[in-house]
C-alpha cells in the first residue's frame, strides 16, 4: 500500500474501453450498460463491438433493436428488454439518449430482474442523477448493470491513442504528426479518427505506411511555409506584414472560409493560453516536467514559448483572448462581414493596439 492509503488510481476512458473491448470480443457480458460522459466515441464503438461479437448479420433483423428515447415510450421498449431471442441465444437492445426517455424509472424493474437472454445498452447524452432511479439502482447492482463515465481524454493521452489507431490500420503516425492534428482539431476523438482515415487515403498503400507532419499539412491543403502555426509565430513575433500574408493565402486555399478562421482561433487560442498559464508559473525553481504539466507546453517547445511570453504582457494575453471569443461569436453568428475581413481586423486589432500597462 502506498503513502497514499492504497488508493487505486482511476481508470481513464482509454483504459475502460480496453477493459469492456477486451470483456466483449472473450464473449463476457452483463446484463446491462449504462454509459455517460462527454467522450461519446468510446460509447459509439463498443455498440458496434457488442452487436459484432454477440450477432451474426443474418440474426440481427430479429434479435437487434436499436431505439432512441424520445421517440419511444418506455413501458414499450421494456417489453422488448424482456422479450426472448429468436432462433438464437441471445437478442440485444440497445438505447439511445436513455436520459430523454420519459418514464425510464421504469427500468429499475430490470435491475432487479434482468432477462437473461438479453443484453440490454443503455447510452445516456448528459450525466444521469444517481441519487434517483433507474440510475441510483442500477449503481448499486453491479453484478446485473455495469454504469460506465466516458470523460475526455487528458490532451497527454489523445497522441498515443490516435497512434494506437493508425497502428491497428496498418500505418504509423508520426509523433509530429499527430500533435498537429490535435491543434488543428482539439481532441474530439471521433473528428480526429475520421481526420487519421482522410490521411490513409491520402497516403495511400505507400511502401512505408508512415503518416507525418508534412501529410497533414499538405492534405490540409497547407504547406510548410504556408500554414496555422507560421501564422502563429508571426502574431507571436509581431510580424504585422507577414502575418496579414500568412492569413490572406490560409482563406484563399480554404474550402471554407467560415471554417478556416474558426479554425485558426482555435490554435490561436490554444497557444495564448499556454502563454498564460506560462505567466503564473515561477520564473526560478521549477522543473522543465512541471512547467510541461502545468501548461501543457511541450517539453522541448519551452524555451519558443519563454521567449514569447515575454514578447506578450500578461494584459496583452488576457486582452487577446478576450478579442478571440468576441471573434468567435461573431463568425458563429453569421456575421455580415466576410471571414477574410473579420480576419485581417482580428490581426490588426492584435498587432496594432498593445496593452502595455
């Protein structure tokens, strides 16, 4: 036992989906699923994994029901938890937004009575109230109901599963590679998957399989020169001139314009957030691995960013941010302005009016 009193270490979503992946494809079930959170991609594949392992596809027109809660009463589809297999051993009813279904108290009864030809899944869009049935009697019987939180993976956590990914496609994606994705995307694993299946396309049945940095940015339709984070250090830099070049060919080669400089502020923001994280760390004493900890910086990229901090003020930062959520809500709104201009007045908004006090 540790110092700590034993205290297990929670589990992260990765490692429940391994656990419940690796239950599934042995054929171990329970009765019931409940899942929540805000990951929904976890939830999503084990559905897919549960029907794949538990049905054949010519069994499945009979044995598989797949329902949303608010299209359904809940009286109804609890019949159909109780109802037996056809031809087969087992029949599988899965729920969607169980939390909309009205009346889902009811399903404490299978809690309690569970049909044991059946695998119910029950998926949940916010987090349920525990302290109130069906949820609080499902928690309590953990040997008819397993209750699942599928959290957001730590940013740490997103590069070695979308390498795990690309690995178990037969490619490997470069470290590089994969943290550009993250600030491009964020880390919403299924926009991100997605995003790793354009970049097999892309690559193609290559010798090497391998997926890097310069993929990403080429099937962006950025290049080296050309891209977010060259626009990046030229704001950080105060390049006024360059910065404004940067920006005018991202829009020009954008698909969608609107998307491009939503997608700009998001790495914008990302990084100016760094910065200030950066700014209430200590300026002696502290560990390269604790300044990575606390701000998420890189550890090899905390010098670029010492560098900047102090290119930037604290108020300038704080400022900043503030013009990138005004920015935001304009653009999301359907502004009349144009994306192109919106983005040349957020870079002249940055550049030309310094916050020095």
């Amino acid at each position: 036992m540790s110092a700590a009193g034993g205290r297990r270490k929670k589990k992260s979503a990765l490692d429940l989906y391994r656990d419940l992946k690796k239950d599934f494809e042995a054929g171990h079930f329970k009765p019931v699923y409940l899942f929540y959170g805000a990951e929904p991609y976890f939830p999503d594949q084990l559905q897919q994994i549960l029907i794949d392992h538990t049905l054949p596809p010519e069994d499945r027109d009979f044995n598989l029901d797949v329902v949303y809660g608010p299209d359904i009463a809940a009286k109804d589809v609890l019949g159909i938890c109780q109802m037996a297999p056809m031809l087969t051993e087992r029949r599988v009813v899965i729920i969607r937004a169980f939390d909309q279904l009205k009346g889902n108290k009811l399903f404490t009864t299978l809690a309690k009575w569970p049909n044991p030809a059946a695998i119910v899944f029950l998926v949940c869009e916010t987090r349920p109230r525990f302290n109130a049935d069906p949820y609080r009697t499902l928690k309590k019987t953990p040997k008819i109901a397993k209750v699942v939180e599928f959290a957001p993976l730590w940013r740490s956590q997103v590069g070695p599963f979308l390498r795990e990914y690309a690995s178990s496609r037969g490619y490997k994606l470069e470290n590089s590679a994969g943290q550009l994705l993250i600030e491009f995307l964020g880390t919403r694993l299924a926009l991100l998957v997605q995003e790793i299946e354009k970049l097999i396309t892309y690559v193609g049945a290559s010798e090497t399989r391998v997926i890097t940095k310069q993929d990403v940015l080429q099937a962006s339709g950025q290049t080296r020169e050309i891209n977010i984070f060259e626009l990046q250090d030229a704001i950080t830099d105060r390049r006024w001139v360059e910065a404004h070049r940067i920006a005018e060919q991202l829009l020009l080669g954008a698909s969608s314009r609107r998307g491009e400089v939503l997608k700009i502020l998001a790495v914008l923001n990302s990084h100016f957030l760094k910065l200030w994280k950066l700014h209430g760390c200590p300026s002696h004493g502290l560990k390269p691995a604790d300044i990575t900890k606390r701000t998420g910086i890189p550890y090899t990229m905390i010098h670029k960013y010492r560098k900047a901090a102090r290119n930037w003020s604290l108020p300038e930062i704080e400022w900043a941010m503030q013009l990138f959520l005004s920015v935001d809500s304009e653009i999301k709104g359907f502004s009349k302005r144009s994306p192109r201009v919106i983005m040349t007045l957020l870079i002249t908004r940055l550049l030309s009016e310094p916050l020095r006090n």
